[in-house]
C-alpha cells in the first residue's frame, strides 16, 4: 500500500484526486484547515493544520510517503500577485520544508506552464516553488498546466477553434501546445500516474503529456 500526503486536500482537483487514489488502495493522508475534515472523501485520513506553516504537519507525514502540494490561489489572475506570494509560494516553502523533515520519498508539484506572455507574477510565484522543490534533492514530479478546465472552471472553452487553428500554424504551434487547455480529469488522472510512478531525479511532465489519452 502507497503512503501519500496530499496538501490542499478538499480544493478543486484534491478532492477528486484523493478519491482516484483511494479507489486503487492508496493510504491517503490529508492536511485540511480545522474544522474541514468533513469535506474530505470517505477513507482519506485528515490532519488538521496550517498549510503556511510546516511545524503545524510534518509530524503527520508518513516517512517514506509521496507528497502532493495542490494548495494555491482560486482562479489566478493578474490582480492577485500579492496572495501569490503569500499563499503559493508560502504554501510550497513550508510543503517542502516539512516533506524533508518527515523523509518524505517523492514530491509532486502542480505548478504552471511557461514561458508565456501574461501572467508574470503566477508564473514568477510558480518557477521558485520548483526551484523549492529542487533544492529539497527529493525525487519530485513537476506538472505544468495551464488552465485546468472543469465545474465552475469553463469559460477557456470558447478559446477552443482558437487553439486548434494556431496548433496548425507553424509559428504558433509549440505555444499553443505548451499552453493548451487540459480538463480536470485528465489533470486527475496526470496525478495519479505521478503518484504510481515516482522518478530518480525530478521529471517535468508539460500540458502534452497531462493530456495524453493513455499511459503506461
């Protein structure tokens, strides 16, 4: 049985991420904000603490356990640059702090694709958690999405004959591949294989590759 810690447990991906990993016999461990236990799917063990703060969870770390970091800022945009620093990049400090401590054996972490041409404090707050769980010397696992499309996550779809028509041309074709759209099952389903798969050294796994239709 896989031991995995997942921060950012009851939010828009942990939630249905914790019930794929359940459903094939993981031991899911959870860090929730007080009072949320009850959020959580059926089978995941909670641990209440301060996602900011690595001294209030890494004791509930499983030594040896996978770490998945999903906490961040709900649908970011260019005007939240402050929560950025303080809730995303804070967040990925104490994770990786805490996952050292504990003895953690692999480190997951969802952080967004680039280079691109907006976004620049996301992407800024994004590429120093990486540098973060680089320094760790954890096996680690960098996923890089860019708009993750589901429930309440939907208006990118107009984008969609948008992005097809500049996959065709020549000039716009590796952007629009690299900043492509994935759904939220398909970023589940990313995840999960991350878990099941950890690497030697830290792997970068891009918007081609999360939307891939199948995996070995």
């Amino acid at each position: 049985m896989r031991s995995v810690f997942v921060t950012g447990s009851t939010g828009y991906i942990g939630r249905p991420l914790i019930g794929a990993l359940l459903d094939r016999g993981d031991a899911v461990h959870a860090l929730v904000r007080p009072g949320s236990e009850h959020r959580l799917p059926a089978g995941a063990t909670p641990h209440a603490g301060d996602a900011l703060d690595a001294a209030t969870f890494a004791a509930a770390i499983p030594r040896g356990a996978t770490v998945v970091h999903l906490v961040g800022t709900p649908h970011p945009n260019p005007s939240k640059a402050a929560e950025f620093e303080r809730v995303d990049l804070q967040s990925i400090r104490a994770t990786t702090t805490a996952a050292r401590d504990a003895g953690a054996a692999h480190i997951v972490y969802v952080s967004v694709a680039h280079p691109a041409p907006m976004m620049r404090a996301y992407i800024a707050a994004r590429s120093a958690g990486e540098a973060l769980v680089r320094a760790t010397g954890i096996p680690s696992t960098i996923l890089r999405p860019w708009y993750v499309l589901g429930p309440g996550h939907t208006w990118p779809y107009v984008l969609v004959p948008i992005y097809a028509l500049l996959r065709v041309l020549p000039r716009t074709r590796d952007t629009a591949r690299r900043l492509g759209l994935v759904t939220r099952a398909q970023m589940v389903d990313a995840l999960a294989h991350a878990v099941a798969n950890p690497p030697a050294g830290v792997r970068i796994v891009e918007v081609p590759e999360i939307a891939a239709p199948s995996r070995s």
